[in-house]
C-alpha cells in the first residue's frame, strides 16, 4: 500500500505543480480561456491560489522523500484538500458542474493520502 501512495502523491504533486505553476506565471487574461472563473478574482488571488497548490505539490514529496519534517506531507495533503474544496464551492457558484469531477476526485486523492500520510503509512 506504500507504493500506492507514493505513486498517488507524485501524480497529484506533478499535477497541482503543473497547474499552480501555470496560476503564478501568467496573467489573468491569459488564463480565462480555459479558467473562466479566474474572472470571480483579482490577479493576487489567482496568484495565491496558484501558490497554494505549488507548496502542497512541493510539500507532497520533498518532505517524504527526504525524511526531514514529514509531518508537513499529511498536512500539505489537507491543504490541497481544501483547496479542492474552495474550487468546488466556486465552480457550484458559478454552475458549472461539467468541472466538478475533477475537483472532486483530486480533492479525495488528496484526502487519502493525508489519511495514509497520517494514519497506517505515516512516514
């Protein structure tokens, strides 16, 4: 089962990185095209936001993977959570339920890894 949450906690770490990443370095207008909510906040905002899932990817792997502070992979699983959570409640208010899916299964991919993280596979 170790394995299985290593893998999960690369792919979501690849994935949030990936996106946050893309949240940080471009402007709002660049990003309306395929995030039409980013019209819903200011470029600081996004910009938060977009660091938000750059740390949880970061605090995903490195402290594991090193053995330093690893009470922080757990709890970057728990802020990506609520990251997901904060997208669900935005996408609900802007009806746009074709979006929700996803949201929705990274947000429990990242919740099972905070209960691995912390309970039977803790590091």
């Amino acid at each position: 089962m170790n394995v299985v949450v290593w893998i999960v906690q690369v792919v979501l770490a690849l994935l949030f990185a990936f996106v946050g990443l893309g949240k940080l370095a471009r402007p709002k207008e660049d990003l309306r095209e395929r995030m039409g909510w980013v019209d819903d906040f200011s470029q600081g905002t996004i910009r938060l936001i977009g660091a938000a899932e750059v740390l949880g990817a970061l605090g995903l792997v490195l402290p594991a993977a090193t053995g330093v502070a690893t009470w922080l992979t757990p709890t970057a699983a728990v802020g990506l959570v609520v990251v997901m959570l904060g997208a669900v409640a935005t996408h609900l208010r802007r009806r746009e339920p074709q979006v929700l899916p996803v949201n929705v299964v990274l947000g429990l991919l990242a919740a099972f890894v905070a209960w691995q993280r912390f309970g039977p596979h803790a590091l």
